[in-house]
C-alpha cells in the first residue's frame, strides 16, 4: 500500500507554520492560476438550441429535492453572458479558465447524434477564452448525465463506459485543436455516494447496493476517457478531479483509528488507486472486495491510465468516530459545528492544515506525476449592500488555504496549479442558490455582476500588488 498515513488526532494547533511571505511570485512564475466552474451551475438555457434534460433537470422538477425549489433553468445565464462573464475572469487576472461540456447540449441522447449546435457553443466559449489570453480547461462530465442515458440505467450501466468514450471522441474531436488541458471525471465520488446511495443528488437513487457497481463504471470510464483521448490528441495534457479531505481520527483508540482509515479509503483512495494499478483499497475498507462481483476479466488492467496529472479538489478536513449504529461503514462523522472550530456558511470545517497534510497524502504516490488543486473555496451568506460585497470570511479562507498549499510546494510536492471554485455565485446542487461560493457576486433576479471584495483581493494578489 502506498498511502500509509499516520492518522494523528485533529487538535486546534495543527496549524502549518507559514514562513513565507504569501504572494504570487513565491508560487514561481510557471505556477497555472485558473477559475473552475461546471456547466450545469451556470449555463441555464436548458431547453435551447437542441439541448435535452439532464439528470439534474428532472431531479429539480422533484418536490423538496432542491432547496427553497430552486432550479437551473436560468442559473447565471452564462449561455448568453459567457463574453463579458470570460472578460470578469480576465480582469480578474486568471489566466486558465476551467468549464465542463453539458453531455446531452452536444449529444441529446447521449450517444450517436451530435447536436452542432451545442459544439458551436463551447467553440464560442473556447475562442473567447483564447482571445483574451486565458486557457480554456475542459472538464468532460460534470455530473449532468443525460436524462436518455438515465433511462437505460445511467451509472448502473456497464454500457455507460461505450457511451462515455463515444461521448469523449466527440468532444476530443470538435475542440481538441484548441483546448490542451483536459480533466475526464469531475469528483466521482459524489455521484456514486450522493447520487446513487444517499439520493441526495440526482439522479436520486437511494441503497447501497448501487454503490459498488457505480463506482466501478465510473473508475473504468475515467480510464476509457483518458484513452480516448490521448489516441486522439496524443498532446494532450490529460487529468481527472478527485474529491480528498484529510481523515482525522475522533480519538486515537484503535477503533476510531480503524475508521479514520475506511473514510480515508471512501474519500480519498477510492478512485485513484485503480487508475494507479493498485486495485480497490480493500486493505482498509474490507467491503471494497464485493466489487469483485461487477468486475469482468481483464477490468484491472482496464482500470488503468497514466493520468499526465490529477486534480484535487479540497475544501474541508473531516474527522470521524467508529459507530456501532451505522451498518456497512462502522462510522459517523464528528461534525465540525460540534467543535468548536471555524466553519463556512455550510459549516464545512476551515482547516488550511487539511490542505497541507492531503497534499502531501497525494504526493506521496510513486504513480502520480504531477497534482493541482482543481477546486478550493468557501460558501457565505454574502449581502450585496450599497454595490459591494464584504465577505472578510472567503478572503481569509483562501489566504490560509494558498498558504498551506505554497507549504507543501515549497517542500518540494509537484503542485503546479490552483483553480479557485468558482467565479460566480451559482446553482449549487441540492443546496440551491442558498450557498454563495464566487469571487463574483450574482444578483438572480436581475443577473447583475458585482465583484466581492475577496474578488479584488484575488485580483491584487495575481497581479502581485501590495497585500
Ligand atoms: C465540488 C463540485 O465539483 C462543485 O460542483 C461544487 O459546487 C463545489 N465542490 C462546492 O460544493
């Protein structure tokens, strides 16, 4: 096993010690600063030019399935603003800016067809990028399955791996002459656990029985997905975006020890170590070996790919407890608004610390080459009071995150990139528009912009002003 971590206890002083200044050029000047958005969450105009539902479009349409019965129907119309929303990105002063492909905007039933409306879109998106001198970053799935693909079982499906590969060649074909970076999977992880086990996202399947098979077609189509790529973009810079949070133990007993290493498995090892040919990481989560029952011969070579680089995308450590009353994982997660310690407006845990230590968790690898932060940020109850936006909480939030991540970078960890999430306030899942998460504030009634203040703070800070 390569990720033998040690599982201290969390505690309030486990504070990296940051002894360089926090500025731009300490990251040296090859380091890739982006924005990350998904299209689901921004783009509205669901029913234009050809586009058709998508797993979330239907799960919206649910009663109490989004809170305050918010959908995306609209979102922040970047379909119609994606010129001036890029220009923002721009004076903001991010050079890399990452978006997904909405499948069923440029496959409406999710294989065969192509819709040359929807390609014509994201060359519209790409050619603006390109224009003002930012790199356009492509995120392939983004969790927005098409609905048609849904109906013939969707994750469930093992066919689901054909179709993401004739998905990918389309969107290797139409934009690979222009577009470098590429990311297959955005978090896997969330749409086995929330979509398909808890039902908390869509498509809304609920038990665990989903979990197993789910996982292992999407850790086969991550592999697919970047071997389809590269067959046809051999240039390419290919990635995929895991979720990761550092797994504190409530105690140092051995039970609660134990379940810190199942949860680190769950969140952090689940889909890498596959890719990596290290197999499902049942050495610490023994139900892993159920998997076996949806594998097929040659699946483990399958599941490999030599990824140019994988993205992390942390914003919270977590630190769990073993539980008797919960069957199959024997855990329950300590939450943080229990202890005492700062929180976002979600109450997810601020902890710079868990940044550093899962950082170097990744690092420590023989098989990976190269890691970003493809997603780092902070949700706040933001208010827009006479044209500005105070959010002091987001603007520390990413001080001390960029100072944990230049830690690890400057003890010697190949880190060559962070994405901020997100640009604009936007559709945030089963959360709805109730949690802020941009640099840029958005106004839904009236689809204003107003940059925060943590925005400009972004800008001075990549502009290398005085802080
Ligand atoms: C992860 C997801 O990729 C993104 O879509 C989401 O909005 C952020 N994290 C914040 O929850």
């Amino acid at each position: 096993m390569a990720t033998t971590i040690d599982h201290p206890t969390r505690n309030s002083d486990n504070k990296p010690d940051y002894d360089s200044p926090l500025n731009r050029e300490a990251f040296g000047e090859n380091f890739k600063w982006g924005v990350a958005t998904a299209a689901y969450q921004i783009e509205g105009a669901v029913n234009e030019d050809g586009r058709t539902d998508c797993v979330w479009d239907v799960f919206a349409r649910k009663k109490g399935k989004i809170r305050n019965g918010d959908h995306a129907r609209q979102a922040c119309d970047f379909y119609h603003r994606y010129e001036t929303d890029l220009e923002i990105a721009k004076e903001l002063g991010f050079e890399q800016f990452r978006f997904s492909i909405s499948w069923s905007r440029v496959m409406p039933d999710g294989h065969g067809l192509v819709n040359e409306a929807g390609i014509d879109f994201y060359n519209r998106v790409i050619d603006k990028c390109l224009a003002l001198g930012m790199e356009p970053w492509i995120t392939l799935y983004h969790w927005d399955l098409p609905q048609a693909l849904e109906k013939s079982g969707g994750w469930k499906n093992r066919r689901i791996v054909e179709w993401f590969a004739d998905y990918t060649a389309v969107c290797a074909r139409a934009f690979g002459d222009r577009v470098k970076h590429w990311i297959v999977l955005n978090e896997p992880m969330a749409v086995a656990g929330l979509g398909y086990t808890t039902g908390e996202h869509a498509p809304g399947h609920t038990g665990i029985h989903n979990f197993l098979p789910v996982v292992h077609h999407l850790a086969l189509s991550q592999a697919e997905g970047g071997r389809t790529l590269r067959r046809l973009l051999p240039d390419a810079r290919i990635g995929n975006a895991v979720s990761c949070s550092y797994v504190y133990p409530h105690s140092q007993s051995a039970a609660d020890v134990r379940a810190a290493r199942r949860a680190d498995a769950l969140m952090n090892r689940l889909f890498i170590e596959p890719a990596l040919g290290m197999g499902y990481p049942k050495d610490a989560f023994p139900f892993l070996s159920n998997i076996k029952r949806f594998m097929r011969e040659g699946d483990r070579e399958r599941l490999k790919f030599d990824f140019d680089f994988w993205g992390l995308q942390n914003y919270f450590s977590v630190v769990v407890q073993h539980s008797y009353l919960a069957p199959v994982m024997w855990l329950k997660e300590v939450p943080a608004t229990l202890r005492n310690v700062p929180t976002t407006g979600l109450g997810w845990e601020v902890n710079p610390a868990g940044m550093y230590e899962i950082l170097k968790q990744f690092s420590r690898y023989k098989g990976v080459r190269e890691l970003l932060i493809t997603e780092n940020g902070a949700a706040f109850k933001d208010k827009l009071k006479e044209g500005q936006v105070a959010d002091p909480g987001r603007q520390s939030y990413y001080q001390d995150y960029l100072a944990a991540v230049l830690k690890a970078k400057n003890e010697g960890i190949n880190i060559t990139g962070y994405f901020a999430w997100t640009l604009l306030d936007n559709f945030e899942w089963a959360h709805g528009y109730s949690a802020r998460f941009g640099l840029v504030y958005v106004d839904f009634q009236t689809q204003g912009r107003t940059v925060k203040e943590s925005g400009k703070w972004f800008a001075g800070f990549l502009k290398n002003a005085e802080l």
